[in-house]
C-alpha cells in the first residue's frame, strides 16, 4: 500500500491509530502486550492529519486536531479542533471549535471530563511568542474566546503539551 503524501512535507499523513493491550500468560509471571496498531477510527481519517486527541463524558466524547480544509493566507493548512461524539455506528465528527482560526495552528487538546474546560497549544496572534497555552470554558453551551495563561506560563519560544488532571 502506498500512502497517500502530505503535498508541504512529503511524509505521510498523521493518523489516530490504537493498539489493544493483552496479557501474556505462557512464562512464569503476566506480561502486558500490546497488539498491532489500528487505525482508531475511519470518522477520523477525513483526508488530511488527525490527532493529537483528548477523550471526554466517558470516552463518548473528544476533541481532536486535525488538518484545517480551509488553507491559511500563506497556503499553509493548519491544525484546527474538531470535537466527536460516540454513537450507535461509532465515532462521528461533530462540529469544529468555534475560534478555530486559517492562520494559527491550535494542537494539543486536554479537556476536563465534564467537556467544559479545554487548554491547548496555539500560535495564533498576540501570544508571547512561537506556541503558548491557552484556556476555553464550555459555559451556558457555548465556548469562551480563548484566554493566554500568560506570562508566567508562556515564554517566547513553544509551550505545548499541556496537561489536565482533576482529582
């Protein structure tokens, strides 16, 4: 099979893949394994990148980044949030973040398990430089406008990878 190449970096697509975890029963002690990576879900391959992801509301839920259809000013298409829902016939794209915007990236989702608080990795403008993290509340079934964590969090080079853990 031959993949299909991202035209920008001529390597082959990000995609969200699983592996099933098992235990090994035949030596003196249980060893966990891991089977051989699938591709998570087809919802998720829509043409382009996907992932990183963050699982939410039991797993039934994510928010994840993928490849914007719509191309930046300088042709570049950037990362933006989609959000998924768990059904009867499995994983179905929903709908996007709405500050979603063409000329920043926004990657590196991490949701609180009741889906109303949602930090992330962006380079859009007024940041303190490269990537900083940021805040959005789900309140009264809406997103809030972003907020910078500031200084104190973000420096002038890149922040990602944040990190949500309540209790």
């Amino acid at each position: 099979m031959v993949d299909v190449l991202d035209a920008n970096s001529q390597a082959p697509f990000y995609q969200l893949y699983v592996s099933r975890l098992g235990v090994d029963t035949i030596g003196m002690e249980s060893q966990k394994t891991y089977g051989h990576p699938e591709i998570f879900d087809q919802a998720f391959c829509q043409g382009g990148h996907a992932g990183p992801i963050s699982f939410y509301d039991h797993q039934t839920k994510a928010v994840f980044a993928t490849k914007a259809r719509q191309a930046s000013t300088g042709g570049i298409h950037q990362f933006q949030f989609m959000f998924a829902q768990l059904g009867k016939k499995g994983w179905q794209v929903t709908e996007p973040f709405p500050y979603n915007e063409a000329d920043a990236s926004f990657t590196d989702p991490t949701i609180s398990e009741d889906g109303k608080l949602l930090y992330f990795a962006s380079n859009r403008r007024g940041g303190f430089g490269g990537y900083d993290i940021y805040r959005s509340e789900f309140l009264e079934g809406r997103w809030t406008p972003p907020v910078n964590l500031g200084e104190i969090i973000n420096t002038n080079r890149n922040e990602v990878f944040p990190f949500l853990h309540l209790g």
